[in-house]
C-alpha cells in the first residue's frame, strides 16, 4: 500500500474534538484552529503575498501584464470571497497603496 501525505488529517489526530450539538461545525473549527496552530497554510495565500511583493517592485506595463496573470491564476485559485481585480499601470499608485495595507 502506498503511503500519502495527509497533513490535515495527521493535524486532526493530534487534537481530540469535543462532541457538542453541531458536530459538524465543531470539527470544521477544531479543523481550522489545529491547522492554524500547525503553521498550515493554503497556497493561494502564500500566491497573494507574491503578488503583493510584485506590486511593490512594478514600474513598467509588462512588469503589470505579469503581474496580471499571476492575479489570474490567483483567482482560479482562492475562495469567491478571496478574488482581486486586475491592476493597471494608470492607477498603480493606489493599488501600491491598497495592496500595502491589504485591503484588496
């Protein structure tokens, strides 16, 4: 038998759930809070913070066209809430300024 990685299920043996009425939410929360504490972290949040840093360092239109793309795939990527519009170069000041303080 083949072995696999099962991070989120080896965090769950770690952490005994507590029954309560709603079961199901009480092991999406134990679920969450133990992932959280292992230091998990999904990929599309750690593809937001790339993107982030790229914004900071853009100055010319192909430098936005990658950045662009990169927000593309972002979006295929992260939760509906989560999706961010693209960026263009004319309004690049303000979305420095809206990636910087993470309010996208």
């Amino acid at each position: 038998m083949r072995k696999h990685n099962d991070l989120i299920g080896e965090m769950l043996s770690k952490t005994p759930v507590k029954a309560s009425n709603n079961s199901n939410l009480s092991t999406l929360k134990s679920m969450e809070e133990t992932a959280k504490r292992e230091g998990y972290k999904p990929s599309w949040v750690s593809k937001k913070e790339m993107i982030a840093k790229r914004i900071e360092s853009a100055e010319s239109a192909a430098d936005i066209d990658e950045i662009n793309q990169l927000i593309a795939a972002y979006n295929l990527s992260c939760p509906p809430p989560m999706q961010v519009y693209p960026i263009s170069l004319k309004y690049l000041d303000k979305c420095k300024e809206l990636w910087r303080t993470k309010r996208v």
